[in-house]
C-alpha cells in the first residue's frame, strides 16, 4: 500500500476475494467502502469488514462498473490462475478501465520456494517433474487431481516473467516481495485522483 495514493474512506474492488478473508479486508481500515468479487456463492462469503459488499460476478465482464469507479483495484493469488491468455487479457482490460490505481500480487517466475507447492523451484522444473512430486507428495493436496488429469498443473498454474506481466499491466511498475516469492504490479496514479488525498 505505500506504492500507492492512500485517502480515508478509500474505495477498493477486490478481485477474486475468496470466502474468507484471504485476500486484504482484514488489513483494511474499518471506513474504507470494498467490493469483492468471486464466483462463490453468496452464502459461503464469510468476509468481517464493516463496509465489505460481495457480489458473484466473472472479472471478466466488470460491466457493472463505470470507468475509474474504484479508487484501487487489488488482486491477491488469483491471476496466476487464468492460463487462458484471451481471458486473461480481458481481466486486466476491466481491472485497468475501472480502477484509478491497481496492486497484482502474483508468484515471482524465479522464487525460491514457489508459494502454491512449496518446492524450491518447481515453477521452473519440466511438466513431467512436476506431476510426479505433486502425485508422491500430494503437494498442495492436489494429488488426486494430477494422476486423473495430465493437464491439470498447466491448466490452473502459470508463472509469467515480469515482462511478461507488464505486457499485460501496461505502464505498471514490478515490485518484488522481501520473502522473494511473489511480485507485485502495482499502477499508481500520477496525478492522485483518490477522493480526500492529500499527496497531490
């Protein structure tokens, strides 16, 4: 957050917010006004913020929104997850329209301990290896799901350069975590647009 333009009474879209609290509401101050967005249903959201509003929505399609509504988009571990580059490519397209300044927190390419599957380097390692050590180790409990479908590490993980993440964030600046296992793509507005910011 100290990348960005801060104000009290900030609004935030949270992309991908999960069901509970995964993602940022907890860090947030109480007066700050956050919608969330999944594609969980309503009833299995268990978020405690005083002023969280969810709704069930694709992130593809943020139609409902007009451009720039929210003072700061965030996205916590989500995009890692859309391999389809298309899709992908209109997810960024609304988080950039309807936002004034965005954070992307994704795994680093080349981190030391991948953050899904806890391995040293396994991002990196060939598809075959990677199956292997996540069937005999049933790393991040997906076992199961490896030996049934071939595919399904390449289908649901991928780990882009930070050149390939600024082709899509255009303009965006990278940062890199301290525990050096995710960056961060973050835009900040040049000119603060945020209601009530005084770092003009």
């Amino acid at each position: 957050m100290s990348k960005i333009h801060c104000s009290p009474e900030m609004s935030v879209l949270d992309i991908g917010c999960g069901p509970d609290g995964r993602s940022i509401e907890v860090f947030l101050p109480s007066n700050y006004q956050i919608v969330g967005i999944d594609l969980f249903d309503e009833k299995e959201i268990k978020i405690d913020h005083p002023q969280f509003r969810y709704i069930k929505q694709d992130a593809q399609d943020l139609s409902r929104f007009s451009d720039g509504e929210f003072d700061l988009a965030v996205s916590i571990g989500m995009l890692e997850h859309i391999c389809d580059r298309v899709i992908l490519e209109k997810v960024a397209s609304e988080i950039i329209r309807v936002s004034k300044q965005y954070i992307i927190v994704v795994p680093w390419k080349y981190a030391w301990i991948e953050p899904h599957f806890r391995i040293p380097f396994f991002q990196l390692m060939p598809h075959n290896l990677q199956r292997a050590l996540t069937i005999s180790l049933n790393l991040h409990n997906l076992g199961r799901k490896v030996r049934q479908d071939r595919a399904y590490i390449p289908k649901n993980y991928q780990w882009l350069s930070n050149t390939e993440w600024r082709q899509f964030f255009a303009g965006s600046k990278v940062y890199l975590s301290p525990t050096l296992e995710t960056i961060a793509i973050v835009k900040c507005a040049s000119i603060c647009r945020v209601k009530g910011c005084r770092q003009n």
